[in-house]
C-alpha cells in the first residue's frame, strides 16, 4: 500500500485489515464462480469495531452495479470518474498494458 509517511499506526492496521478481507472475499468469489456451481460460501472475519465500518463501506462499494461499467471501462483502457468511498468522487484512472 502506498500510503503517506504520517499514516497513524492505528489506521495502517486497519487498512491492512480491509485489504485482506476484501482481497479473501474476492478470491473466494473468483475461485466460486469458476469452480462450483450451485454452492455457498461463508468468509469469517475478525469482528473488529475499528474496521467494521470500513469492511462494510468497501464491500457496498465494490458490490455497487456502476462498478461493472467502471471496470468495463477500465478493461478497455477508457478514463473514468468515479472513485472509493469518501474520496468525492475525485479519483481518475485508465487501464494500462
């Protein structure tokens, strides 16, 4: 993670957090959706008050249904506006390679 050299401790470990659990619950998704059919799967995390709230903003974000046309775009090298979850939606980008 490229974050700013004044990131408090405490927000490190609960980036970190998020990351993993999003990047657990994506894999597991991935692997799900082109290995089984007709299956369920739970994903247990630590219920941690400190990154809850932001497990749950990430999740909704990345479950939105504009997000299938934002990496649509991205996939086809197209700039976007849109952004995470309290940024404003001032984040920008295109897909590279």
């Amino acid at each position: 993670m490229n974050l700013p050299k004044d990131f408090p401790e405490s927000e490190l470990t609960v980036a970190a957090h998020v990351a993993t659990y999003m990047n657990c619950a994506m894999m597991a998704e991935h692997w799900m959706r082109k290995e089984t059919t007709n299956e369920n799967c739970l994903v247990v995390v630590e219920n941690n008050d400190e990154a809850k709230q932001l497990i749950s903003e990430v999740q909704r974000y990345h479950q939105d249904k504009k997000l299938e046309t934002i990496l649509a775009a991205e996939a086809q090298g197209c700039r976007f506006r849109g952004g995470a979850p309290g940024s404003g939606g001032r984040a920008s980008g295109h897909a590279t390679g």
